[in-house]
C-alpha cells in the first residue's frame, strides 16, 4: 500500500468528488468560446504545417559551359514581320545564335489577330565586333548595302518593298516567339529592323524617326518557371505615338535552382530590370530598336521546398492549446467570482 500511495501522491491532477464540483452558466460560456479558440488555433497550426517552407541560400555560382535559355514572346502592332530581325551578340563580340534556337514570326492584322506563321530563318552564326556594332547598325549588312547601292534594286527586294508598304497601310503588326539558346556571358540580343538593306529600309519608312517599335511583351524570362516567380517584363506594354525611338533594358540575371520536396532540381533563372528610352530625330544614323542588354551575377540563389518538423508542430500545438485552455480557466474564475461579488449584497438585503 505504500507504494501505492507513493505513486498516486505524484498525481499532478487531483480529482474532486462530483458532489463537489459546481456547474455554472458562465462557465459553460467561458468553454463554449475556449472549444472554438482551440479549435481555429489546431486547424490554423495544422495547415502552418502542412504548407510547404521555402528556404532561400546564395553562394558563388561555379557553372562554367552553360547556354543560358531566353524565352521571348513579344507583339510589335506597328511592325509587319518582313522587316523584324531578332539579332543576338555577347562579349566576346560573336554574333550567334544556337542551331538549336527556334523562333517564330505570326503575322497580326489591325486587330492582333494571327493571320499568317513565319519561320524566322533569317538567324545564323555570323562574326562581328562589338564595337562595330554599337556604333552604326549599317555595318550588318554593309557588303550587301554596297552590292544593292551598286546595281539597284532587283525584283525580290522591289517585291518586298511593295509586300511591306501594303501590310503597313493594312496596319499588320507581328508576334515574334521562341527560344534563343546563348553563350552563358553578359550580352544583348535586340530585334529591330536591322535585317533590312539600309537603302530598302529608306525606301520603306523614309528615315529612321518614321519605324514605330511599339510593343507589348508577353512573356520574358531566362530558363523554365517555378512557383512563386516573378517576372518583372511580363504584361509589358510601351505604345508610341507620333515620336520613335529606341527602348533599352538593362537586365540582371540571377541564376536559381528550385528543389522541389521529390529532389528535383530545377536550373532557371530570376531577373532584375531597369528600362530607358532614348527618342529618335530625323538626324540620327541609328535606327529604333528594343534592346535586352543582359549580365549575369556571380551569386546563385537556390530555393528549396522542405517540410517543417513534426516535433516542431506537436511543440506549438501543445502551446497554444494548453495557452488557451489556462486562459479560458482564468476566465471563469473572474468571471464566478465578479458575479459572486454582484448576487451575494443582493441576497444579504433579501434577507
């Protein structure tokens, strides 16, 4: 018996006889409003739980050898697709784009509505300087420009200069789309109507400040999409009216791998842009183009899916039910002893 006794001495709770025990309607309130806290509070603790916690690191990118993936999906509602080029050159001066880069070209009406596909075919490996081509844009096609100035217009180039004359009287516009695979180093790639002989551009628009480089940017982005990213060119719109002129935005790209729970790595990545424009006037040699000019950082940033720790859950939910449960039990002795303290003069002045 003593041993018996022993062990129910370490009972931390005691059990009052049921004679003694009084049931009151402000208790039964006090309950009713502590049952439906703790209950919001477990449903509340148990979806924290079962959400999925994403947790950020950076460190030194070592990839080395690596295409960095462009996506584009742009409409130009001025621009017929005749005369768009896509054009892509890095650091190194090499102006390439990989053999493996698809890119389309969808004929708009006035309306945006596609009314015809073209393959862009038009992008092969070519060798030019930087320098070359920051300066003067007519040095793309300056062989052919002298071969055209020299002999004249043949009749595809008269053709083509009737062809794209009439589809901007129709108000054609383009949607250019696909994927442009790059050397892994800072570059640009912009799309303009450089494809263009200088002199069957001149016949066209009659001068660089007449080439209308509207355009609305639907998709942007440098490697496949995870949850939760955000593209900051995505739905953007830049309509010029009565003015030209070129658009540049200045990119930072930020390589990222997304782990998922199942251990998938997914390689992408995230960008920063700041955007300028500089205006056209009738005097300038260049002619109006959209310019992505990208740089890569040295830091990538990887996301990772974890789930949280069930004793970490267990731990909270014992805290915030059993918190609930010594607070609703304050309550109700308050609340007893205030409406003692009201009924008992009450019940002394009755008598």
């Amino acid at each position: 018996m003593g041993v018996k006794q022993a062990i129910k001495n370490l009972d931390a709770f005691p059990r009052a006889e049921e004679h003694l025990l009084q049931k009151t309607q402000s208790g039964a309130l006090v309950s009713i409003v502590g049952l439906v806290i703790m209950a919001t509070l477990f449903i509340h603790e148990l979806r924290y739980y079962l959400t999925t916690n994403i947790v950020h690191q950076m460190a030194v990118d070592l990839k080395r050898g690596e295409t960095l993936p462009i996506h584009i999906n742009m409409s130009f509602p001025s621009l017929p697709c005749d005369v768009l080029s896509v054009d892509a050159i890095d650091l190194s001066g090499k102006h390439e784009v990989d053999l493996d880069t698809n890119i389309w070209k969808l004929r708009l009406n006035r309306d945006g509505y596609i009314i015809g596909t073209e393959y862009l075919s038009d992008l092969v490996e070519k060798e030019h300087t930087a320098h070359e081509h920051g300066h003067d844009d007519k040095d793309h096609h300056d062989d052919q420009d002298q071969k055209v100035h020299l002999q004249g217009f043949d009749k595809e180039a008269e053709d083509m200069i009737k062809r794209v004359k009439q589809a901007l009287a129709n108000g054609e516009g383009c949607r250019v789309y696909g994927i442009l695979d790059v050397q892994r180093v800072a570059g640009n790639f912009h799309i303009s109507v450089h494809g263009l002989n200088i002199f069957v551009a001149q016949m066209i628009f009659g001068g660089s400040s007449h080439v209308n480089v509207s355009h609305i940017i639907h998709d942007l982005s440098f490697g496949p999409k995870y949850p939760g990213i955000h593209n900051p060119l995505d739905g953007t719109t830049r309509i010029l009216r009565g003015t030209s002129g070129t658009f540049k935005y200045y990119i930072k790209i930020v390589p990222t791998e997304y782990n998922y729970l199942s251990k998938e790595v997914l390689p992408t990545n995230q960008f920063s842009v700041t955007e300028y424009f500089s205006p056209m006037n009738e005097f300038d040699r260049t002619w109006p183009a959209v310019y992505f000019l990208y740089d890569l950082s040295p830091i990538t940033v990887t996301i990772k899916e974890e789930r949280r720790n069930f004793l970490h859950f267990i731990t909270r939910l014992c805290a915030v039910l059993g918190g609930t449960f010594a607070l609703t039990g304050m309550l109700d002795r308050w609340m007893y002893r205030l409406l003692e303290a009201f009924i008992k003069p009450k019940r002394s002045l009755l008598r």
